[in-house]
C-alpha cells in the first residue's frame, strides 16, 4: 500500500502501476484510469511528479 496524491489515500501497488502506464502511454488511454483518480484537473503532472511514478521500464520519478 501507497499513499497516492490522485486520491489522497493509500491505494494497491497494482493500482498505481496500471495509472502510471496508463499515463505514460504503454495502456491505451486515460479513459481507463478509475474516475476516482482523474478527480483533480491536473491528475497526469501530479501522478508524473509523485515519488511512487515508476515506469513499466523500473525508473522511478527521483523528482
């Protein structure tokens, strides 16, 4: 479990990762991202900048 920014609350490992290559481009577009997660306007630069941003390439975000 993570704290994730999207939704202010911790969420499953697998649950950030699915957004995280949703959001990245590697899964088809942002229409299957939860609308839990898409609440906040500017949800894909906050899921980008979050510390737990890691690419399906193991790179996290070290911003």
């Amino acid at each position: 479990m993570l704290k994730c920014p999207l939704v202010d609350k911790e969420i499953d490992g697998g649950d950030c990762l699915i957004n995280t290559d949703i959001i990245d481009g590697f899964i088809s577009d942002d229409s299957h991202i939860p609308d839990e997660f898409k609440v906040k306007p500017d949800y894909k630069e906050i899921c980008k900048k979050c510390k737990y941003h890691e690419s399906t390439w193991g790179e996290p975000n070290d911003d």
